[in-house]
C-alpha cells in the first residue's frame, strides 16, 4: 500500500520512519506543498493521502480527482477540519478523518505559560528594562490560586487546561453544551455570559463552526472584567480581531494572548524578516506589551507531533482494510 503525505516538516519525518518499520507492508511517500487543485495530481497512483496545513480545499476538483485515483479517504493530521469541503467530500467518497486528541497537555501548558506570562506583566517589564526602566509600578500581581478561570469549550483540550488551573487552587467555570461527569470536581458548568462576566481570565477552547465564527466580538469584550485576562489558543476566526484590538485600546479588558488568528495562513511558520506581514490588526496587537502573539505553535512538543503522526497513519490503515475510523468527522 502507498501513501502520500502533503506538507511533511522534518520534525514528523522521525515518527514517519518508525510507523514504516511497524508496518512493512506500506510505503510512504512525503513532500512539502500543501493539497490543492494544482496539487492533487501528485496523489495519483496512492491508495491512501494524508494532510497537514492551514490552506483550505473549497475547490471540486481535488476531491472529484481523488475519488478517480481510487483514494477512499483524505486524513488530516490536525484536530481542526474546517479546511475541508465534508459536504463536496461525501459526495465524492471520502472519508474524512482527524486527530482529536494528539496532546491536549501542550495546548494547555502553553495556555499556563501565556497566563504566566500577562499575569506578571512580564511584557510590560521587558519593555521597560529595554529602556533602562526597572521600576515596579503597575506590576503588582495576582496569584492564580485567588481567580477565576473561564473555560469555552470543556472538550479535550478545554479540560486538560481545567485540570491544570484546578490544581494551581484556582476557581474553574466552563461553558459547553456537554457536561461531562468526570470533570465535576474539577469545574463548575455555567453559561456563557456567566463566563464572560465573571471569570479573570476567558480562554478559549472550540472548533471553527459557522456558530463560533467571531462568537468572541465587540459585545463580549464589553461583558468582561476591566482587569480580565482574555486567551485564544483554538481557532483564529472565533475572535474577531479588530474588536479584540479595539477591546485593549479601550481598556475593556487588562491583556490578551492569541496562539492563532485571522489571516494566519501566509504568516505561520514563515520567516518574514525585512518583510511586511500585511496584517495591520496582528501588527497592533505585536506593538502591545500587555499581549503574548505566538505562531500557532500551541500544539507543537515532541510528544504531539508523534501522536499526529502515529493516530493519522493508523487511520489510514484502518479504512485501507475496509474498517471504519473512531476518527471519521463525515
């Protein structure tokens, strides 16, 4: 059996390596550019393919051309799947799969460190100390064990980060329409506005749909608290960012760290040194002291990228021995 796999870093060629020496019969093939109309010819001649990237796939062609080279499956070594057409998928025969656990404990500790980070006012210091300032004004801090941490989306990812302020002696609420019962000493579950107004810190954790689509705009910055700590680590397009801008400029709430964020694809994982990024909202947001700006990078530890790998690959065995995956999101 052969596979393609797009858009292959070298960190994931080790964990390709060995999942081939587990499993002789399959041959896999890796290359670096992302699937698309003018791509997807590279498949012919797989039997299973396999994806990586923040390039969505809106075009009938790609999915018409792989149901011809005979490919039943199109698998994403992600946990987001909004870049797929499911609908134009379906039609087509394809089995859509991604991987909706590779390691929600680097989602979450990246979460504590952000939190760490704006907490301390450690942006605000450095700033300070570049120009010679060592002051303590406004730096006065509050421990995490005296707040109220503010969950959107208690899934995998969500109630890893419960677990983790839980521990820290911090209050935990969460928002989600599933109450799970595993987590009830761990959190309490409210609504959204609760959430909102409530918590010191609002961090979110739920997939791109068209009802989470800038579910985080100008009328719920307002509800929080002056002094809130507002993160993002799940998708870019949950938040609307000039309102995100426009909250900090505003004072309405105290300091932000984004992971992900509209209009991320041409920037993630480029080196754009001496470049312009034309992005005049995440420009803003770089210049701030009081906000932490990282490249999507939430999910990325040795461990992650492992599991990504192994999980995909596994589930293109899986539905190339005519089985259906635990994993299948059509």
């Amino acid at each position: 059996m052969k596979i393609l796999m797009y858009t292959v870093r070298p960190d994931e060629q080790g964990p390709i390596n060995e999942w081939v020496k587990q499993h002789p019969d399959y041959h896999i093939d890796t290359n670096t550019v992302p699937l698309n109309a003018d791509t997807v010819d590279l498949a012919k001649g797989y039997d299973g393919v396999v994806i990586l990237q923040h390039a969505s796939i809106p075009d009938p062609i790609v999915y018409q051309k792989l149901r011809e080279f005979g490919i039943k499956q199109l698998s994403l070594r992600s946990t987001g799947y909004e870049i797929i057409d499911l609908a134009e998928a379906t039609k087509n025969g394809l089995a859509v799969t991604n991987v909706p656990g590779y390691s929600p404990r680097s989602v979450s500790e990246l979460v504590l460190a952000d939190v760490m980070y704006l907490l301390r006012h450690l942006g605000e210091v450095r700033e300070r100390e570049q120009h010679g300032d060592f002051r303590w004004t406004n730096t006065e801090a509050k421990e995490i064990h005296t707040l109220t941490v503010g969950i959107i989306g208690a899934g995998k990812i969500g109630s890893a980060v419960a677990r983790i302020f839980r521990a820290l002696g911090a209050t935990v609420i969460a928002a989600d329409p599933i109450h799970r019962p595993d987590l009830n000493d761990t959190l309490t579950y409210v609504d959204h506005e609760t959430v909102y107004k409530t918590a010191d810190i609002v961090t979110m954790h739920t997939p791109l749909t068209d009802e989470t689509h800038h579910m985080i705009n100008a009328k719920v910055f307002k509800e929080m608290k002056s002094t809130a700590i507002f993160i993002n680590a799940s998708r870019g397009p949950v938040v609307k960012t000039e309102d995100l801008v426009d909250a900090l400029d505003n004072k309405e709430i105290a300091a932000a760290a984004i992971d992900t964020f509209e209009g991320e694809t041409p920037i993630v994982n480029h080196d754009l040194t001496g470049k312009p990024i034309h992005n005049d909202n995440l420009e803003k947001l770089l210049a701030m002291p009081n906000v932490n700006v990282s490249p999507h990078i939430g999910f990325y530890t040795e461990v992650a990228v492992q599991n990504m790998v192994e999980i995909t690959l596994n589930d293109v065995e899986t539905i190339l021995q005519g089985k259906t995956s635990l994993h299948q999101v059509n």
